[in-house]
C-alpha cells in the first residue's frame, strides 16, 4: 500500500464545539480541510497506530466521501481495524454502543445533528474515546491545538472501499470490518427493555407515529418498532435516510416536526408520538394532546426506570445539564440519589456515568440516555417510554399529570436567536456578566431577582474545572432564567434563553405553557437589554 505524506497549512478555525466541529459543508469539502482535523486528532490521541477505529455518520451529504478519506487515513497512520456501518450509516449512540462492544479504542461521527444537510448546509465530525462518549475538553482542546500546528498528515493511496457490503476487506495491514448499522444496538435494547410487553401494547390496538425525520434513525425505527415488536407499518414517518433530510431540519421540536405535532394535538391522533434527530441522539416525546418537554421526560423516565428490565434494581443518580429544569432533581430526591447539574454537552456526562454516580441524564434539547452507552440515545428513550406506558397501563396524559401531582410542574420553554451579529451576542453576555454583582435584591416587571451567577462546574470526578458556561437568573417566585451562546451552530451567534417556572404540587398545572412564563421571560428580556443590544424583538425559535 502506498502512502501519501501530503504537506498542509493549518486551518484556524478547527475549535470543536458542544458537540465536535461543524461547519458549512463547502468548508469541509475544501482540500485538506476534513483532513487536517483527522490528522489533528490522530496526532492528539497518540496517534491511530495499532488502534481500532469505528466510523460512521448520519447519511448527510458528504458522509460517505468524508468515511473514504478517513479509512484511507487510518490505514495510513497504521490503524490495525476500522469497524464501518454499511452504507456509512450509523447513529450517534449506535455508533457509541459499538465503539464499547467490540472494545475499540474510540470512533468517529460525521454528523452535525440536528442542523441541516446538503452542499450548502452543514456538516460535522467528532471524535469518541473509548468509553463511546464524546472526547473531553482534555482532548477536544488538544485536537484543537494539534490543528494550529499541524504542517502534514498521511493518506494511503488506495481504491475506495466499498461500504455497501458487509463483511471483511483489506485496506493494506488494516482490516475493514462492514457491519450492520442496527443490529447490534437492537440486540442491547432488547437486553433493556420487555419486548414481549412493548409487543402486546401495539397489539392492544395501542397506536404510535415515529418520526424519524428523513434521517438516520429511520432503519432503526423500523427494524425495531415495525418488524420487532410489531407496530403496524406505516408507524415510522419519513424512513428513508435522505442526503439533505428531504431538505428539512430534523432536530425533534414542535417547531420542526410541525407535521408530528399537528397529528398529536387531535382527540383522533395516535396514542404516542416521536422523533428523532438527524444522527438519532435525541428525542421529541408527545402524547394525543399533550407535550412532554425533554426536561419533564428525564424526570419522568428517572422515577419510573425501574419499570423496565433493565433498570428493575433502581437507578444510582441523575445527571442533567445546568439548562433543564430542576425536574430531574426532585425525583432524584425522592429517589434518595444524587443529582449532578453539568454543563451542556454530553461530554460532561461520561465520566459521571463512567464512574457510575449517576444511571439516567438528560438535557433540555431533547436528548435522554443512559449507562448503556455513552451518547444520548432518541430511540432509547422511546422504548422506556412505551416499555413504562405498557406497564402503567396508562396514558402520556395520564403519567404526566400524575407527576406534577407528584412534584409540582416545571414550566419550560427555550428562545432562539439566530444568526446575530458575534460581537452583538457577545457583548449581550459581556454586559450580563457584568451585572452580576449587583443583580440580587433588584426587580425586573413582577420579578425579584434571589441570585444570579455564571455556572461554572468542577468534575467530581476527575477535578477538570469548566468556566464561563451560561449565566443564571434566580427569582424569588421559584422561576429561573439561564443565558448562553450557543457552540453548535455554523453561523454568526446562537442566543438561547432558557425559561423556567416551577409550580408546587397543589398549583395550576393546566395553564399555557409561555403564558405561564411570562413574567420570568419579560424579566430576563428586560435585564438583558436585548431589543437594544441586537434589535430583535422575537425569537426564532420556541421550543
Ligand atoms: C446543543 C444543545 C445541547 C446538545 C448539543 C448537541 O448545543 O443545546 O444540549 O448537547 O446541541 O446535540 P448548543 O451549544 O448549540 O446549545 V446534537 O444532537 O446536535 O449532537
Ligand atoms: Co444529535
């Protein structure tokens, strides 16, 4: 096998975000660009000599020439055995269980989730440490520092692989092991969840719409709810993996899959409704006529795991993301467990679990997992939903309001703005971190601030300390309003304004939900100056 050691200028802009480096496609498919960050990341890890890889995305345009180049790459830098989903397809947290079962020694995922694809969307890869989570900040700043210096990386000069068939090939001293995307993660869920259970629901007339959203979950979907535990065909939407996601923007809200919440919001809808994302880490869950925001759902799946096989012992805490609401916190409570609040990013939850202190996390961006891999997991979640509502025998409306009753309700609701001007955003947050000082004892409309910082958070774990990760707004009605940039996204800035108002057990647990907010949201508008700052007056986004 020949190798090209091809010499490359660094590229400055290579910094991974929450979530691996994502940019616009065209910047990725600029020469060298996939490549330098490959190498940078080899280089950063110790190199790939002697190392198995396992590589895999979420179908978007580019997937399959960005696996060519990294395979080629690894069989170069002297990988012993690249493990690749067929057709280079394989979903975040399928691509993190198979990193742990077959105990290699990490992976990379070409995904930018929930943004869109196509040519001129976006694109990203991120790279797995060998427990299948997302690299930390140890690594991804190290990856980082790589790219900055980096004068040359290696190719070998070979025939494309190909992807669509399963089975073995060889790339030089590599092997290239094809594998089936699903079928081993199917395998792990039905060691989780009661099949036989889930089976007999959807044969009690028990009615599901998944959406899967034109991207990568729709295989699973339908390998695991239509053929395995039989919902009727047709229960999965838009199975087909799609190049540009059928040109839409698969990330699971009420806002993007408009279509799922208008079938839902009817007394003639299915029982249960959800979707995925474009790389299947995350989860929208909906009942007829009722949402289930993810912060209810991490709460709501923590106090009920039990009631699926997997998880009959009992859970040994929860972790959420310093964004979702403090739901997932009383149940830990009542749980007797511990509850670690995280900054946002899956990254910062694999050493918790790793550690086992915690079993169940969520974030409010619609992703929920467990210590069965090291990602976020949509269709995991989807499953412990069916496999509680089997044994509950009760509706999502049911469940839900149950839990208020149980803990009070958390109302909650996040505003986007998109796409503003950098140096506008950030100096929004400048301002905000300024104030801080002085915030608590001040009043903002019906609101008095009781506290206000910016989160920083200290890993028990491993002692790693990370800095400046969102300013929070405490109020004495028991609301909270949380500021941050966004890392995720590929153009200008991302403000997210996180809304939370929590209500007791005896309160109005039937109001609107941004009615209900309305005050904690006209406080925080007005103590962050935004309509002055960057003269928007409305979100783009609502979830
Ligand atoms: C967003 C979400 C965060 C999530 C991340 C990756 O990050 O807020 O909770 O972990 O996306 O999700 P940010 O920095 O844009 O707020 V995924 O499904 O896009 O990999
Ligand atoms: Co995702």
């Amino acid at each position: 096998m020949k190798i090209d050691v091809v010499s490359t200028v660094p590229f400055e802009d290579q910094k991974p975000g929450t979530s691996g480096l994502r940019k616009k496609t065209r910047v990725f498919m600029q020469p060298g660009y996939l490549e330098n960050f490959v190498q940078a990341t080899f280089n950063a890890v110790g190199g790939a000599r002697g190392k198995t890889l396992v590589v895999g995305g979420d179908g978007r345009y580019f997937n399959a020439d960005a696996i060519q180049t990294i395979i080629k790459m690894a069989a170069a830098n002297g990988a012993t055995k690249v493990i690749v989903g067929a057709g280079g397809l394989l979903s975040t947290p399928a691509a993190s269980h198979l990193i742990r079962l077959n105990k290699a020694d990490g992976g990379l995922i070409l995904s930018a989730s929930h943004n869109p694809g196509g040519v001129d969307e976006d694109f990203g890869i991120k790279f797995n440490t060998a427990n299948g989570g997302p690299a930390p900040e140890a690594i991804t700043n190290a990856i980082f520092d790589q790219t900055l210096t980096l004068c040359e990386y290696s190719i070998a000069d070979a025939a494309n692989v190909d992807l669509s068939t399963i089975g073995r090939q060889q790339m030089g001293a590599m092997s290239i092991e094809i594998v089936d995307p699903v079928s081993d993660y199917q395998s792990l869920m039905e060691s989780l969840f009661d099949f036989a259970k889930i089976r007999d629901l959807f044969a009690s007339g028990f009615t599901m719409k998944f959406d899967a959203m034109h991207a990568v979950t729709g295989p699973y979907a339908k390998a695991i709810l239509e053929d395995a535990l039989n919902a009727p065909k047709g229960t999965v939407l838009n199975g087909v993996p799609k190049e540009d996601f059928d040109n839409g923007h698969p990330d699971p809200n009420p806002v993007w899959a408009k279509d799922l919440m208008d079938m839902m919001m009817s007394d003639e809808g299915p029982d249960f409704g959800a979707a995925s994302d474009g790389d299947g880490d995350r989860n929208m869950i909906v009942g007829r006529n009722i949402y289930v925001t993810p912060s209810d759902s991490l709460a709501v799946l923590a106090n009920n795991a039990h009631l699926a096989p997997g998880y009959k012992d009992g859970i040994s805490g929860v972790a959420r993301s310093m964004p979702t609401s403090g739901a997932g916190d009383r149940v830990a409570a009542k749980l007797g467990v511990e509850c670690f609040e995280t900054p946002t990013g899956w990254k910062f939850f694999g050493n918790l679990l790793d550690a086992g202190k915690v079993t169940i996390c969520g974030e409010e961006s619609a992703g929920t997992g467990s210590d069965h891999v090291r990602e976020k997991d949509g269709l995991w979640a989807v499953l412990l939903w069916l496999n509680i509502l089997a044994e509950r025998k009760q509706s999502v409306a049911e469940v839900l309001k149950d839990h208020w009753q149980q803990f009070g309700r958390d109302y909650y609701s996040r505003h986007d703005y998109e796409a503003l001007p950098i140096e506008a955003a950030s100096s929004l947050i400048a301002k905000l971190r300024s104030f801080l000082p002085d915030l608590a004892g001040r009043t903002f409309g019906f609101e008095e601030v009781t506290r206000a910082d910016e989160f920083s958070y200290l890993d028990p774990v491993d002692g790693s300390m990370s800095e400046n990760q969102g300013i929070r707004v405490f109020f004495k009605s028991g609301g909270r309003a949380v500021f941050r940039l966004s890392g995720t996204g590929t153009e200008g800035a991302t403000l997210r304004l996180y809304l939370e108002q929590f209500v007791s057990r005896d309160g109005n647990h039937s109001q609107d939900t941004q009615e209900a907010l309305k005050q904690v949201r006209n406080a925080a508008l007005e103590l962050c100056e935004l309509e002055t700052l960057t003269g928007r007056t409305k979100p783009d986004v609502v979830t």
